[in-house]
C-alpha cells in the first residue's frame, strides 16, 4: 500500500504567504520569482474550487514592536521597517489568486488565531513563523473537514513552504507539490522532498487528479451517449445537418473503421462526455464531435478530453490535427488555443455552420 499517495477527495490547497509585499516588484520585502508563480496558483485555486474543495490562504502579519517576527528579521522591524503590517495593503493577499466576492479578511481576528472564511471555499489563516502548523489551529481545521491530503504552493519554497511540508508530514498528512507553482524551489530541494514521500505533480494532471475523469475507449452499448450529448448541443446552438446524423448514428462506419477513434470521459462510473478522432489521411486526423453531458459542465471534462484526444492522435502516429468549429464557442474554443491549436483559413463546404478551422502540428 502506498501510503503517501494523495487522496484527492479528501485534499486542500495551501497557499502560502502570497502577499503584496512578498509579490509585487514594489512591495516592502518583494521575493524572486514570486510575481511569476501567481497564474499558476491562481489556475490552480480554479481549479480546487470547481471541485468544491478548501483553500486555506496563509498569511504572515508582522507587528510593528516585532513581538511576533522570526528573529532573523526582527531587528529590522522594530527599526521600523513595515513588511506585511496588519491591516496594511503591503499585508493583503494578492487578488488573482482570491475568488470574486471575498471577504476581507479581519487581521485583528487572524492574529487572535481564527480561521477565517472569506469565500465558499476559501479560508484565511495567520502564521507567527514559517511553518504553517506552529501555534496555529490548522490541524484541527483540516481534521475536521476530514482532509489528509495537502498540496502546497506559494512562497518561497526554502522557508515557509519547506518547513510546512515537514510540519505535514509529521503530522501523517500525504503531501504533493506544482513545481511550476512555488517559488524559489530547487532541484535538490525537489529531491530531498521526495525521499519524504512527497508527490510531485505537474499543473495540467491536476484537473483529471482531482475530479477523478478518466477516459475510455468506445464501446458498442455507448453509441447513444455519443449521439445524444452531441445532438443536445448541436439542437441547442444550430441543427443537425445530414453529416452530423450519419456520423452520430453510424459511429462504427463514420469513423471507426477507417482508423479512427471516440473517446468517453467517464465520472464516478458515469459516462459524461466524448470525442472522436477521424483520419483524413496523409497523417492528418480530425478532431470532431466533442461534447459534455450539460450536467456535468464545470468539471473540466472538456479540457481532458482535449488532452486525451490528442495523446490518443499521437499513438496513433498522426502527424497533424484539424478542427472545424464555430466563434460563438467560446468556451470550447479556448480549451483548442490552450492546448496549441492554431487557426488557419476555412474551406467551403466542410460544415454549414463552421466558421473557424484549427490545426495542431503534433
């Protein structure tokens, strides 16, 4: 049994110390390569709470007496040097990685030890020292949520986040970390940590980690999902045209038996989305008929079927991916650019209702 593997259904995110004065390039104590992880958590933060799991933000307040401030720093504090003073903008969290509508957090509060929620899945918390589990009600929180997995991002990986990776693990909690997502993080510092058992992870597993998606190839029984959450937005947005209902009714002929493939996006034992691969020829194969279950949008099944889809074009030794799709797409047509595809100029008379092409060089 492997004991240090995350339980993602039981998992929280840490983030720590991304305030404004340990970010931004004008802060009071600014960290390098701070500045630059904030997409990466932020997109991570998305992505925990699409799946209604808890963020604890964990902040550091340094008094101005410097009663409360490591000792390494303390001199310079009491000297008057305000780094992260309470209830100062230096000592706020950085606004992309906190989700619309949130709260401000009280630091009087903070500093009294509560854990503040600000958000529906979000959570402020105050630290007096580098670890996150020193003097603070953090494991107790995480307890009682029934949480036994952390993944820890922020800044600045040889202090805060280290210490709290150790602090977890003696604490029996599995452990993970997005390299791309921690600052000042070193490649020693990356294998001292996997001796511990921690579990690194790279940002664009995530979404498929924690909703727990995983794809299946296509099975006769399945034809009718394949037809109906296509119809469903095909009727939703244009018609059916004629190629669309040879295609969604006849699967095996359309695309199968010239090589092709249909991938389904299976949740919870519930199939909830699928798309198809048809070769075209000449290493060229066509990217169709992707849809998800209306249900189940917001889960990110798009995007790993997206991912499969084209993990799937080079095994099968594709050399190039073609879409055809419609500018009203917004959604899909984001998950496409983000994932490499370029747009190049459209034929007449693929698809009535297309009005962009796309093309991935693999």
């Amino acid at each position: 049994m492997d004991y240090t593997k995350l339980n993602w259904r039981n998992s929280a995110l840490l983030i720590i110390d991304m305030q404004k004065d340990f970010t931004l390039l004008d802060g009071a104590s600014p960290i390098e390569g701070t500045l630059e992880v904030v997409p990466h958590i932020s997109e991570i933060a998305e992505t925990f709470r699409r799946h209604n799991r808890p963020i604890i933000h964990i902040i550091r307040l340094y008094k101005e007496d410097g009663s409360n401030v490591d000792l390494c720093r303390r001199a310079l504090i009491e000297n008057g040097k305000e780094i992260v003073k309470p209830h100062s903008e230096g000592a706020q969290i950085i606004p992309a990685l906190l989700p619309a509508n949130s709260i401000e957090p009280n630091h009087s509060k903070l500093l009294s030890g509560e854990i503040l929620k600000i958000a529906p899945f979000d959570y402020v918390m105050y630290k007096p020292r580098w670890g996150a589990f020193y003097q603070t009600e953090l494991e107790s929180f995480l307890h009682k949520k029934e949480i036994d997995s952390l993944l820890v991002v922020g800044c600045n990986f040889p202090n805060c986040p280290r210490t709290t990776i150790y602090q977890a693990s003696e604490r029996d909690f599995k452990i993970g970390i997005v390299p791309t997502a921690l600052s000042g993080l070193y490649e020693k510092g990356i294998k001292e940590i996997q001796n511990i058992g921690v579990e690194i992870i790279k940002g664009h597993q995530l979404e498929k980690l924690i909703c727990n998606i995983t794809l299946v190839d296509y099975r006769t029984e399945w034809q009718p999902y394949f037809e109906q959450f296509n119809k469903a937005w095909l009727t939703k947005y244009y018609t059916v045209e004629p190629l669309d209902e040879y295609v969604l009714t006849h699967p095996e002929e359309a695309i199968l038996n010239d090589g092709g493939c249909i991938l389904f996006a299976q949740y919870r034992g519930k199939i909830i989305g699928t798309v198809a691969l048809k070769h075209i020829g000449d290493g060229v194969m066509e990217l169709t008929k992707m849809a998800v279950d209306e249900s189940y949008q917001g889960l990110g099944a798009g995007k790993i079927l997206c991912q499969g889809a084209i993990y799937k074009a080079r095994l099968l030794k594709a050399m190039k991916l073609i879409l055809y799709s419609q500018r009203k797409l917004t959604s899909a047509l984001n998950i496409y650019q983000k994932h490499g595809f370029k747009e190049i100029p459209l034929e007449d008379g693929k698809y009535v209702r297309a009005d962009v092409k796309m093309e991935l060089i693999l």
